[in-house]
C-alpha cells in the first residue's frame, strides 16, 4: 500500500507537460490536449508543448488553430534553426490538411535546401505541385522520394498514370496521352493506362484505336477486362461487329471463372441470341461470385423480368433484401469511400489503391 500511495503522490507532482507526454505515450489524445494546454499556459517557454498541441489540433480536426498555433511559433520565438525547421515542417502539414496548396509550397521553399529531402517534406512538396496541376514538378519530386526508400508509395509509373488521370479528368487529354504512355514506358504492367488512351482515342472518333488499346486489357489483363466491356459493347456495336463480343467473353471466363462481369456479358449474348435459360443459369453462376457488389443480382432480376418470369424474380429480389441492406459498388479499402471511376488514388482519403 505504501508503494501505491508513493506512487500516486509522484503522478499528482507530475508537471502538465509530462503529463501531457504520458497520455500521448498511452494515445489518450483528449487528455495529452488537455494536459498540454495547462502546460503551455504555465509556461510559455515550453516550445515543445506547443509543437504537440499544435499536432494535436491537426489531428482533430482542428486546423485553423493548428495554423495559429505553428505560425505565431516562428513569428514570436528565438528558435534553433533544427526547432524553426520541424515547426515549419508541421505547419506544412496543417496547410496541406486545409488543402491551402500555395501557402505549403512557400512553408517547404522556407526550409534550408538540406531539409527539403526529408521524405515528409517531398510528400507534402509532391502533393502540392500535383493539386496545383504542375505535374512534371509533381513526377520529379516523386522521383526523389522513390530514392529516399519511402515504404507505402506507388511505383514511378503508378504514379504517372495517376497524374495522366488527373489531366484527362480536366480535359488536357494531350498532356494525359503523353504521361499514359510515359506510365507503360516506365512501367508495361500498368496496362490499365491503356483504359484512359482508348477513352482519348474514342473522343477523338479514333474507334478502331480506342478498340486496341481496350483489348490490350483484355489480352493482358483479363482480371481487368470489366473495365472496358460497356466501352467494347457500344464500339463494336456501333461498328457493326457485335457479334464479336462472345467470343471475347467466352476468353475471359475461360481465364478468368470469377470475372462476374464476363459472364453477366456472356449471359447477356445468350440472352440476345434466345437461349434464356442458359441466359439465366450463367446469371446465377455470376452471383456467386460478386462479392459485395450487387451487379449479378441486378442482372439476374432484370432478366427474369424481361423473360416474364416475375415471380423468380421476386424471389431473387427478396433474397437480395435479405443477404444486404445497402448498394454495391468499389470502395476505398482504406476509408470506406466510393470510387466512381477507376483512379489509383481515393479522392476522399487520398489512400492509394488498386484501380482493378
């Protein structure tokens, strides 16, 4: 008893700062605020204490006061060069949050030279020239942090097919033609570059090119052919040459037996051609492989609807109901997000992913 009591008395001498400490050291982040707020009030001396309040606030969301806190730092204080550096790191970091892009360019341009090959710092650096569209910038930076050894990064052409993404999303299909193809040069495995050089082709009424850059997807990556089958459907049937998608179906669950969107493409031939109930026997064999999307279930209700058969479709429909509340679709493994169009990058988190 007398150890606790010994103890207790220690942690009520404690100083609110190394309280602080402690709750961060236990990730108690309300208690390390509260804490470190008493410690900067008490003594306004304690740089660090404000450096973790000022983190503290970033992480919570709190960001005009993150800023606050980081900038009034550099402003007001006689700081050791390595202290104004880490400050100016963070207060980077509360910038980039905010998505205050500009302003982070002139935190990390603030910086010694020495300090701008931080890893952190080529992040934020990357990020900012990538938002503010000054991409060739952004791939250079990329670059340097690929050398740093930097874990959880994409490769260099990942990388330059999600910037390729990002100027074709603005209509600068020129530029974007120009990094899809600098992203297979530096990387031929990225072939789903290849999706976004067939929609350049397609809007410049180059069918027969937009065709081969698709196919090359299902050639070598059948795993992602889904991703141009309505793309391939409306050119070859504005081609006159619809007939030929059967046969590109028929490969790609020979490759691939759980490609849902194949055999929803093949079943939608048959049903086409008049052999509905093999029709809807390659339906049901497609729910069983769609994981947490709703695409098979659709299709198979949609069929059995079109055939007449309501009553089966009523049932495939209660069974829906009862196997899942909400709709399907890819998401973000990191945040949950939708992703609407194939991207290597969550617009929500900025998490990177895998386009198929």
């Amino acid at each position: 008893m007398s150890f606790l009591r010994g103890r207790r008395r220690r942690r009520k001498d404690e100083s609110p700062y190394q309280l602080g400490i402690d709750a961060l050291i236990a990730g108690d982040r309300e208690g390390a605020m509260k804490h470190l707020a008493d410690a900067v009030r008490l003594d306004p001396r304690n740089i660090d204490a404000y450096v973790k309040l000022g983190n503290l606030l970033r992480e919570r969301g709190h960001i005009r006061q993150a800023i606050q806190v980081h900038r009034e730092l550099l402003v007001k204080r006689k700081l050791t060069r390595s202290v104004r550096s880490e400050i100016t790191k963070n207060l980077a970091m509360d910038l980039a949050q905010a998505e205050n892009w500009a302003d982070v360019i002139g935190s990390i341009k603030a910086l010694p030279r020495a300090e701008r090959s931080d890893p952190r710092v080529l992040l934020l650096a990357r990020d900012a020239y990538e938002a503010l569209g000054e991409y060739e910038r952004a791939v250079s930076i990329h670059k340097e942090l690929l050398k740093t050894g930097a874990t959880g990064e994409p490769t260099l052409g990942t990388y330059r097919a999600h910037v390729a993404f990002l100027a074709h999303a603005k209509g600068d299909n020129m530029g974007a033609r120009a990094e899809f193809r600098a992203a297979l040069k530096d990387d031929p495995g990225i072939v789903v570059a290849n999706l976004y050089l067939g929609d350049i082709a397609a809007s410049e009424e180059d069918r027969e090119r937009a065709i081969a850059y698709w196919m090359k997807i299902v050639t070598d990556k059948p795993e992602c052919a889904h991703l141009v089958f309505d793309r391939l459907e409306k050119a070859f049937f504005d081609a006159g040459d619809y007939g030929r998608l059967m046969g590109i179906y028929e490969d790609v669950v020979s490759r691939v037996p759980s490609s849902v969107h194949a055999i929803i493409g093949l079943s939608r031939m048959l049903e086409r051609k008049g052999t509905i109930d093999e029709a809807i026997r390659l339906a049901r064999e497609a729910i069983k492989h769609e994981g947490d999307t709703l695409v098979g279930h659709r299709h198979l209700i949609e069929l059995l609807v079109r055939s007449e058969r309501h009553e089966e479709a009523a049932k495939a429909a209660a069974s829906l109901l009862a196997q899942r509340a909400g709709g399907g679709g890819p998401s973000c493994p990191s945040c949950g997000g939708a992703l609407e169009k194939p991207a290597w990058r969550c617009p929500a988190c900025r998490a990177w992913v895998h386009v198929c």
